[in-house]
C-alpha cells in the first residue's frame, strides 16, 4: 500500500518532461508514424525504441543542467567559451539550428492541425495554415493560451489512448512487432522515414525547454531523483503511443501505401470509433498542433535568450520578436501550397539532422566539473551520449548517400 502511494504521489509531481512529451506528440508524430506504418510496416520501429532511449538520456542531461546549475542550456553553451571569436560562432551554430529546426517544426505543426480542419471542413489545408498559425501567435501574444492549451493536452491525451487501445483490439503480429523493434534493418526508400522518426520524438528545441522549465519545480539536487522519475516515465509513455500509431497504420494499410490526407489516416481508428474515426483524429490533430504551435516558438525564444544572454521575459520586445518570427515563417510556408505531409516529413527529417549539433554541445557541458561539480556525466552517461550522436550522424550520411559512395 505504501509503494502504491509514493507512485501516485510521484505521478502527482510529474510537470516539465509532461511539456516534452505533449511536445513531441504534435501532428508531426501522428503524420509520420502513420506514414512509416503504411509505408514499411513494423520494419522501422527500432528506431523509434532507440529515439526513446535517445530522448530520456539528452532530456535528463538538460533537466539536471537546470537543476544543478540553475542554467538553461544556450546559457550554458554560451559561457563555455572564453575566446570571443569562438563564443560568437558557437551562439551563431546554436542560434541558427534551433530556429531552422523549429521553424520547419512550426510549418508541420500548422499544417498539422489544418489537416485536421481540412478533413472536417474540406475547406484547403493552405486557407487553414495561416488561420491557426497567427491564432497561436494571438494567444502567445496576450498570454491567454495557458487554459486553451490544458484543454488540447487533455484532447490530445483521448487521441493517444484511442491509438494504444486499437494497437491491442486489431491484434497485430506480435513476433513481427518485436522483429521490427530489436532487429534494425533500413528497406529501400526508408531512410528519410528512419531519421524523421528521430527527428519527431528527440526534439533539439526540448532540450533548451526542458533546462528552463525544471527550475520552475526543483530548486536543487534533491529534486534529482523526481526529474529523472518525470523524465523516464513520460516520455516512455509517448513512446508507447508513437510505437502504437505505427502498429496501427501497419495493420490497417495495405504495405507501401502513401497517406496524404486526414481522412486517410484516420481510418487506423476504425475498429474501435467506425464512423466516428474522421472526426475524432480530425480534431486530436487540430489540438496537436494547436499546443505544438505555441510551444515550439516558445522553445526557440528561450534559447536565443539563453545563448545570448537576453532576460527571458515572455512579454519582452526581444522575445517576442523571436517566437514572432518563427510563427510567421510556419504561417507563409503553410500558405504556399506546398503539399502538408511531405513538409511535416521533411521537418522531422530536418531536426534529425540539426540533432547531433545540439547534443555534442549538451554533451560538452555536462562534463564541465566547474558547473556541474559530482553532477557532470558518468562514464555511461557518456558512451551512450557518444553512440546517440554517432547514430544520428551515420544515419545523416547514409541519407546523404556519403556511406554509399565510401563504402558501396
């Protein structure tokens, strides 16, 4: 009895990587698991296990960064370096990725939610995609999106329960599942899938956000312990349902098939909602956005502030100005007509790429015995930091065609 109620009291404490996860279950997630699922079964699922492992390592290196040091990561970055030139292209390095990667984020996560009106509506998904991005600029701006977004978290949520409760009723092939989840293989034509999987669940930006929101719930070393607890059991839970959206779409499709609309994907839902199932994965994907919309911009204002060295003030002209940017180029490029799941692909496939950047640089600063004291890395923490960041890069270079050239 006593075991049970210290678990419930430590799901009562969860709160900064529960803003991770929701951020990185966005449409972006919904749209590429179910693209992967159709297009290569369970082949690819091993990936996003080692994108989990991936996520809980760099997630809790940042939230111990914030609780120890009292840094938020580009802060951190910054103050690494001494030799002017060196600190100016380093918070340049910084700079450009996060905002490159989220602002390819903040187009999926527009077009994301317009899906989701597109499939309801039929109005286009390009009429959509402006509508809700200068919505959530409006919210940013006067602050009153806190309420809107608890009630997309909590919609959001439902969507991820449906996904995980039709992956048990349609009875996939489970030896197939456990294939595809422990033994790697890239198919042809899979490689893009294979990085933007990474790119949709190790999110760069989150690694700038958690660091910042940790010192908001723990004031110290002794909040370790819970951190590592929220970290661990909230981000396996997203996970779980990335890994459940694949199960679906693999059973629900026909092998190779090439979703490009709302409408399709939401067939997955079927067994359990019949008719039900548009609407229903209509609205998650709207509400998926909607919170990925506000916090991706929110995330790349923090580290610009962080690295250099601006006060993080969320009503000041400079922060503005920069989560402002980002909004507006996801609103010009969702109005382009560019077709929408081929941009949220390719924004995953981008932070896939931008990743191993910003984790050779987390990985820089958690060795700083200066910063973190007995709180730098361990041994472990290190080797498996190292083989994240060789994956990533192995796999940039193969989609590349690099290892083909080398080695073919």
């Amino acid at each position: 009895m006593t075991e049970n109620r210290r678990f419930i009291d430590k799901l009562r404490d969860i709160g900064p990587a529960a803003i991770v996860t929701a951020a990185f279950i966005g449409p972006g997630t919904v749209t590429t698991a179910s693209r992967t699922g159709a297009s290569f079964g369970f082949t690819l699922l091993w990936a996003l296990l080692f994108s989990i492992i991936a996520t809980i390592i760099l997630q809790e290196m940042s939230s111990r960064l914030g609780i120890v040091a009292r840094k938020q990561l580009g802060e951190a970055i910054r103050e690494q370096f001494q030799n002017p030139i060196l600190r100016v292209l380093t918070i340049l390095l910084i700079i450009s990725a996060v905002t490159i990667g989220s602002a390819a984020y903040e187009t999926g996560n527009i077009l994301g939610g317009a899906l989701g009106l597109a499939a309801i509506t039929g109005m286009s998904v390009n009429t959509w995609g402006p509508i809700i991005g200068i919505t959530a600029g409006l919210l940013l701006f006067f602050g009153s999106y806190k309420f809107i977004e608890k009630v997309f978290v909590v919609l959001v949520t439902l969507m991820s329960i449906v996904f995980v409760i039709t992956a048990i009723v349609i009875r996939p092939d489970f030896s197939a599942i456990l294939s595809g989840t422990f033994v790697p293989s890239i198919p042809d034509g899979a490689i893009l899938f294979a990085i933007a999987l990474i790119g949709t669940t190790v999110v760069p930006y989150n690694l700038f956000l958690h660091s910042s929101t940790v010192q908001e719930r723990w004031n110290g070393p002794e909040g370790l312990k819970q951190s590592r607890f929220d970290t661990v059991f909230t981000i396996l839970l997203g996970g779980l349902i990335s890994m459940a959206i694949v199960v679906t779409a693999a059973v629900a499709f026909p092998l190779g098939t090439d979703l490009s609309d709302a409408g399709e994907m939401a067939k997955q839902l079927e067994p359990v909602l019949g008719s039900w199932a548009t609407y229903f994965f209509a609205l998650g994907l709207l509400s998926a956005g909607i919170t990925s919309c506000i916090s991706a911009p929110l995330a790349a204002a923090y580290a610009t502030a962080g690295a250099l060295g601006w006060e993080r003030n969320l009503k000041s002209t400079r922060f503005r100005a920069v989560w402002g940017s980002i909004i507006l180029i996801g609103v010009i490029f969702s109005g382009i007509g560019y077709n929408p799941t081929e941009v949220i692909l390719f924004a995953q496939y981008a932070n896939g790429l931008l990743l191993p950047v910003i984790a050779i640089f987390l990985l820089y600063v958690m060795n700083n015995k200066t910063l973190l004291g007995e709180y730098v890395n361990r041994f472990w923490t290190n080797l498996i930091g190292g083989i994240i960041v060789l994956v990533t890069i192995l796999l940039a270079l193969r989609s590349f065609g690099v290892l083909d050239f080398l080695f073919g």
